[in-house]
C-alpha cells in the first residue's frame, strides 16, 4: 500500500513541477499554466481518437493501437479463455527528442 502512495505522489509532484515550469516560462499564473497544458492533453485526446494518430514535431507520435479479440491460454488453469478487443496508445519519440535526452 505504502508504494501506491508514494507513486501517486510522485505523480502529483511531476504534475505540479510542471505547473510551475510551464507558468514561470510564459510569466503566468499556475491556474491559467493548468488550464493550457489540460486544453493541450485534451486536444491531443481528441485527435487521437478522431485521426488514430497525433505527430508532434520535435518531440514524437502518439498512435492508437488495436488489438483484435482473441482466445488465450492461461497456463496457471490449463484452459483456454476469451480475450476481450482492446486498445492502447503507443508513443515512438522524435530524433530531435532522442538526441535532446541522451545528451
């Protein structure tokens, strides 16, 4: 239990740092940085699910992925069970990003 709370609050933490980075590099308040960067995730949400795929220059493309329904094996059992159509989003990095991370 004690490492769900610690990963939640890391993830607070990250949404906050950005918050303040986002509202100190446009000289901003961190409400209306919340706003811009929901309305951003919101409309890359939005692409995604119209289009299959959103290409940000410089930084990399997020695609939708589905995959079928399918019968599986589960070993523990030994039977067979149906698995349910899904779908995911997958993110492959830019170049520019990549050069930009290992530097």
């Amino acid at each position: 239990m004690e490492t769900l709370e610690k990963e939640e609050k890391k993830k607070i933490s990250a949404a906050q740092e950005l918050k303040k980075s986002v509202a100190k590099t446009l000289k901003v308040t961190q409400h209306e940085a919340e706003e811009m960067i929901k309305a951003i995730f919101d409309e890359v949400t939005n692409q995604i699910k119209e289009k299959g795929s959103v290409r940000i220059e410089k930084f990399g493309t997020f695609k939708m992925q589905f995959r079928a329904a399918h019968r599986g094996y589960n070993p523990r059992s030994g039977g067979f069970t149906d698995i349910k159509a899904s779908s995911n989003i997958s993110f492959r990095n830019s170049k520019v990003l990549k050069d930009k991370l290992s530097k």
